[in-house]
C-alpha cells in the first residue's frame, strides 16, 4: 500500500481532535447539529480535507470543552497542519511525557535506535532512568519518579511486539550510571530483554574507532501507512524529521553502524562481559 502523505502535526492535530469529539459522548452528526455545521465540514476537517478557518476550529474544541492549554496546542498545530519537519521547543528542559513520541511509538511497526552514551529508553530499568534524570539536576523529586513512570509504561510498546533494533555504543556498557551495581543489574536485563524475537541489540565496539554515528543518539521510527520519521532528541527541545532527503541521510547512517556493529552472538557475548 503506499505511503500517504501527512505530517507529524498533522497527525497530533487529528489524533487529539478525534479524542476531544469521542470525550463528548456524542456522534459526529449530533455535534454538527449543536454547532450548526453540514456533517460534511466536519468530515472534512477530519480527513485533512481542509474547509474550515481558524476560528470554526476554536468553535468546535470550545464545544468539546477541553483545556485551554490544549486548545492553545491544537490551534497551533492547525496553522501548521501541512508543515514537514518540527522543532518543538520545551523551556527548560524536556518534557516529562515526550506526546509526540510516544503517540508515534504506538503506531510505529519498526523501531530502530541509535544509543552512543547512554543505554536506550525503551531498554532502562527504573534505577537505571532513576540516575538519568538525578544527574541532569533539573526535575524535584516527585517529577523524577513520575519521569521514570512514563517511561516504564512506553515499554509497554513490546506488548505489541514491536520489531525494535536497538545500536548501542560500548561505552554505553562500561559509563557506571547509577553506580555498578545498577549498570551491572541494567546490562542483565539487555540480555534478558534478548530473549523476545523481535528485538535485536547490538554493540558498536570501541575498537571500530571513528564511525557514521558521532554526531549523536537518534531515533528512526517506520510504518504501514505513512513514510519513516526520524527522532533528535537535545536539552530542551525535540526535533522531528520528515522531510525524505534528511530522512535518507539517518538511513545511511544506521547502513553504516550495521556494517562495524558486532554480529547477534558477539554482542550477546560483549554485554554478558561486562555485566560480570
């Protein structure tokens, strides 16, 4: 089937919107009657059809009821709907449930990671998230566990068996986050973690030297229906790539880690090192 087009935004847009109508309790045509619209605008909006202005949006999320902070967030993205690529910006530091990750993580059918300095977040224990987010200093306690909550709860992504390939660097396996015994109880878990068919971990050695990867972590997420999106995650904002040529490039660049990265067995085998 190939591939439709849309956007990053363009999904969060109709992805948020339909949950805002559902929350109503009511069907599409009896919300057409209240605001005094043809059932047809409506399904127009939906489909990214277009139709609609500004303000007929602000009347609809103001019949929905929903937060203002969340009728601020969807106006926005109306603007946009269309726009490749985003730069979301979060303030201080990152947000405590990345939205526009997770709601993509759901609907992805391959995961695809690249981890140069710490182990990836879909693969860490709670202590290990724990010690990630005391080192950064920026988040009082109370956040901190609600932080290592959410992310505990992205992995419940494997319950759908998601085909994941996760790269890590090996001096991943050897920076003591949290201390040894926590770095030590994380590599045990890699391995246990092995164990499910459709996950792939392997080490990029140290002694590979220089390699495609330096310029940092990144995410490439693919799917049935819509075209790859490639994750970049900074100190307080979160890049989304959309665009196909900047796309290419993190594929050429995952092409090149696969060539220096240790087979299954000797990865399997390097972790199992370092966790003993």
């Amino acid at each position: 089937m190939p591939k439709r087009f849309s956007t990053a935004r363009g999904r969060e847009f109709g992805d948020a919107l339909r949950a805002a109508l559902a929350a109503t309790g009511m069907t599409a045509r009896e919300i057409c009657e209240k605001i005094d619209w043809d059932p047809g605008k409506l399904s127009d909006l939906m489909n990214g059809k277009g139709g609609c202005t500004e303000i007929d949006v602000a009347i609809l999320l103001s019949f929905c009821r929903i937060a203002p902070e969340e009728r601020d967030h969807l106006l926005h993205l109306f603007r946009q709907t269309d726009a490749k690529d985003w730069w979301q910006h979060h303030g201080a530091t990152q947000p405590i449930r990345p939205r526009t990750f997770i709601e993509h993580l759901r609907k992805a059918k391959k995961f695809i990671g690249w981890s140069p300095l710490a182990v990836s977040g879909l693969l860490q224990i709670p202590d290990y998230t724990r010690a990630v987010c005391l080192a950064a200093g920026k988040s009082k306690p109370e956040e901190i566990e609600e932080r290592v909550a959410i992310r505990q709860n992205m992995q419940e992504v494997f319950r759908q068996r998601l085909d994941c390939v996760f790269y890590l660097h090996e001096q991943v396996l050897l920076l003591p986050v949290g201390g040894h015994s926590v770095l030590r109880a994380q590599l045990h878990h890699l391995l246990e973690m092995w164990v499910r068919p459709y996950i792939d971990i392997r080490v990029v050695p140290t002694e590979a030297g220089a390699h495609a990867g330096l310029a940092g972590a990144f995410t490439m997420m693919e799917f049935d229906r819509i075209e790859p999106v490639v994750f970049v995650e900074a100190e307080n904002s979160s890049l989304i790539i959309e665009a196909p040529i900047a796309v290419e490039g993190y594929s050429e660049v995952l092409k090149s880690l696969e060539k220096i990265a240790l087979g299954a067995e000797e990865s399997r085998r390097r972790i199992s090192q370092h966790a003993t």
